[in-house]
C-alpha cells in the first residue's frame, strides 16, 4: 500500500470512529437536526482534508457523503480553525 492510500485509510477510520456526530452520512443529519456547533466541526474537519492532506472535493465528498456542491459552497465559507488534525481531535475529545 502506498503511503498516499495508508493516509486515505487511517482518515477514513478515523471519520468512522467519529460517529457521535455521525460523520459517516452527515447529508440529512447536516440540512436538518444537527446542531450548528457539529456541523462548523464537520467542516473544519473537511477543510483539514483540503487543505493539509491536499484531497479535492472529489475525494473529500466520497469519503464523507456531501454533495460536492455543497461541499464546496460551505468550505468556501470558512477559514481553517485548526493547524493539524491532532488539533482537531483532540478538541472533539475535549468536549
């Protein structure tokens, strides 16, 4: 396995360990229950994606189910909170 894909598995577990915010199929939980605090953390999280591990929107919205307009339009909105995904989670397991 090349390095690339390891990377592509490890983040891939890691969006799956995160089910309290349902990451695996956030569409439907994003446009009608969730919280507003979930969903600015599901998007620095894809913004860390972009922009540290340099996946497109392509990649980015197969791995977590958005569509990649929506994808787009919202992470164009947002500035990246977050140096590092360590950063990242351990914010979400500080909570």
């Amino acid at each position: 396995m090349t390095n690339r894909q390891e990377k592509r598995a490890a983040l891939q577990k890691l969006i799956r360990q995160m089910d309290v915010y349902n990451w695996e199929h956030p569409g439907e939980e994003l446009s009608t229950y969730q919280k507003q605090s979930d969903k600015d953390q599901f998007f620095q999280l894809a913004l860390i994606l972009r922009n540290n591990y340099h996946l497109s929107f392509r990649e980015i919205s197969d791995m977590v189910h958005v569509p990649i307009n929506t994808l787009h339009r919202e992470l164009n909105k947002r500035s990246q909170e977050y140096d590092t995904l360590q950063d990242f989670v351990n914010m979400v397991q500080d909570q």
